[in-house]
C-alpha cells in the first residue's frame, strides 16, 4: 500500500494524495492538534494541515523506504511544520515567557522572546515542545505529560536536560 501511494505521488497523481489522506490523515490531524493545543493556535489547524499535505506533495522524492515508513517520514515533516508554526505564533503574538529558568541569573538575562526561541533551536525538536509548553504556556508538567504520551519523570527529565544544555552555551 505505501509504494503504490509513494509511486502515485511522485507521478503526481492526486490518487495517491486521496490514498495518503485516507491511510494517514486521520494520525497527521491528530498530531497537529497535539502541538497546536492552546487556544491562541487552534485556528492556524486547517492551515498547517494544507501545508503538510502540500509539502508531503512537494518533498516526496525525498522519501526513504530504508530510512523509514512513510507514517514516520509524514509524522515527522507533519511535527516540524507545527514546531515552526508554533514558533511563528510566539513571535507574532510577542509572548514573553512569565517564568525564567531558576537556577542561573545568566540565563535568565537571555530568556527574553526572540533570545528564547533563539536558545530552543540548541535542542531536540522533542525539548523544544516541552520548554515551550512549559515556559511559553505555563502547561503543568502533568499536562505536558499527558498531552505528550510520556511520564511526568521524562516532562522533568527534558526540561532538566534541556536547561543543563542551555547552560552549557554560555
């Protein structure tokens, strides 16, 4: 089924991006609405979902088999696409982070917006998500696991890596 649709898609047959929606649609969608799950980014859903459908479109030439199942390569692009959007949301609506990293006073003098996300760009995609719904959202670290799929250990675990890298910048 994934070589037929990654066959029509590189034809550029709309067949193949019928075939993906209905095989894949379903766990895309869900993925935006889990990053895209404040109220301030509800309404830009349909939008980022045209962009991953289009860019799945665009980019399917570079996908893999060997590399990686088609779910896995769409869930991924599907990710970044919402972490960049997420990111643009935070610079548009000039969101200032309310709570600053504790344990440094170094560091709190960079957590100011653009510095932030400057910051967040040293991490993996996953701690990005965490620091921003935990220092942009002030999401719970409850919240942030549940949301996540994960323990509210590895909600910690993240941040208390990701700050120690941070860190390690200056």
């Amino acid at each position: 089924m994934e070589k037929e649709i990654v066959a029509l898609l590189i034809g550029k047959d709309f067949l193949g991006l019928e075939k993906l929606i209905d095989l894949l649609g379903t766990d895309i969608v869900k993925c935006i609405r889990a990053i895209l799950n404040h109220s301030d980014e509800i309404t830009y859903r349909k939008e980022v979902e045209n962009e991953v459908f289009y860019r799945i479109w665009q980019k399917i030439d570079h996908y893999d088999a060997q590399k990686s199942s088609l779910k896995t390569w769409c869930l991924t692009l599907t990710r970044n696409i919402c972490l960049d959007k997420k990111r643009v949301i935070i610079r548009e609506r000039n969101i200032i982070p309310m709570e600053q990293l504790p344990e440094n006073t170094l560091v709190e003098d960079y957590f100011e917006k653009e510095n932030f996300l400057d910051l967040l760009k040293h991490l993996t995609e996953e701690d990005q998500l965490i620091f921003l719904k935990y220092y942009y959202y002030q999401d719970s670290p409850n919240d942030i696991a549940k949301d996540l799929k994960m323990e509210v250990s590895q909600v910690y675990n993240h941040l208390s890596r990701g700050r120690k890298k941070i860190k390690e910048l200056f």
